[in-house]
C-alpha cells in the first residue's frame, strides 16, 4: 500500500525531477505543530501496518478514522496558537504573562484533594484559585462548577477562540466537575487526580478533547 511514503503528506510536494534542481535554499524550521503532526502520522503506520490481523479493508478503514482525527487536531491547534499569539501580543500590562509563570512554578506539585497550597499539594479548583489569587490578587470561587456558572465572566464555546489564561472546563453528561488554566498550543496546566501531579495535557484530542465543555475569560 505503500505506507512508507505517507509521513511526506506534512511536508511540501518534491519538485520536479525532469528539470535539474536549482540552489536549493534552506528549509524554514517547522513549527512545533508541523513536527507534531509528522510524528503521529509516523507512529500510525507501524501500527496499522504491523497487524495482520486485521482485515485490509478493516486496517484501511481505521487508519483513515485515525488519521481524519489527526488532521482535525492540527487544524485547531493552529487556530489556537494563532489566537494565543495575538492575546500575549496585547499583553501590555503582563497579566497574562504572571498567570502562566506563577501556574508554570507549580508544575510537580502532587495532587490532593481539597489542597489549595504548594505545600499541601492541589486539587484542581485548589490550583486554579491559588494561581489567580497570588498572581493578580483576583478570588474565584472555591469549586469548579461554580468557576464555570460565573455570568461575569465571558462565556467561551469555541476552542478556537482559547487564548492564555482562560479557565477551561471538562465533565461529563452536562455537568462541569474539573478545571484548568489554558497555557496556549491547545494545552492547559491542571491538577488531574489522585495520585498525579499538576501538569500540561492537550485539550484538542483524547480524553481531555472529549471531556471539555467550556471555558471562561476573566476580565483581567
């Protein structure tokens, strides 16, 4: 089927090769969401390839969901790096800035539920308050669903307008019982759960992508 070919798809079409190649100018370094990307592609193939398994049709067609997954991820994580970019250049007064590098010194602080300290460890809520608190002075409510319900906060639905600094929201059959902070890339920093410590996921695919409902932008 020829699936050593198909990683060239991130990359640009080869020239023509009935013409002798001009100078050839150096590449521009791709983005981190180009490699990203290649590198997935490449890790499917050894997967579909490998298991024989499977029905031909049956590997086509998986690979096929796979990699219509794939691309949608990409897609959006390029809108939201293009609207973070925009939100940290309007930055002037650095509030966004201080969130993420007062939640970014927390990054291996051990979960505990009800923990609102770095001493104590975080639970997610617990997380989310103490970064706003210590970095801008701004109190938010002590648990998630009531962060998520807070009218005076702009309403966000739309991954693709994330910017750095908002709070996102996850659940499960309509109700709101996780949080984080969006750090931009399609990734937000979060206390996940017992057991775990404060760190980055994605929020464009996989568990997080499937949990996610909402988000709010504080007025900073």
């Amino acid at each position: 089927m020829g699936f050593a070919a198909l990683p060239a798809l991130a990359q640009d079409a080869p020239e023509d090769t009935a013409t002798p190649p001009a100078a050839k100018a150096p590449e521009p370094q791709r983005s981190k969401t180009d490699a990203a990307a290649t590198a997935t592609l490449a890790a499917l193939l050894p997967h579909l390839a490998g298991n024989d398994t499977i029905p031909l049709m049956d590997r086509s067609a998986m690979f096929a969901g796979d990699l219509s997954r794939l691309l949608s991820a990409y897609d959006a994580s390029r809108s939201v790096a293009s609207a973070t970019d925009t939100a940290l250049a309007n930055d002037s007064d650095g509030k966004v800035q201080s969130i993420l590098r007062r939640a970014m010194t927390l990054l291996g602080t051990p979960y505990r539920w009800g923990g609102t300290s770095p001493d104590a460890g975080f639970d997610c809520s617990g997380l989310v308050g103490y970064v706003f608190r210590t970095a801008l002075g701004i109190e938010l409510p002590r648990v998630s669903r009531e962060m998520a319900s807070q009218a005076s906060n702009q309403l966000i639905r739309d991954r693709s307008a994330l910017v750095a600094g908002d709070l996102v929201f996850f659940g499960r059959r309509g109700r709101v019982d996780h949080v984080g902070i969006y750090v931009g890339d399609g990734r937000f920093l979060h206390a996940p759960s017992t057991g775990k410590d404060v760190r980055t996921d994605t929020l464009l695919s996989g568990y997080w992508g499937d949990k996610f409902m909402q988000a709010r932008r504080l007025d900073l």
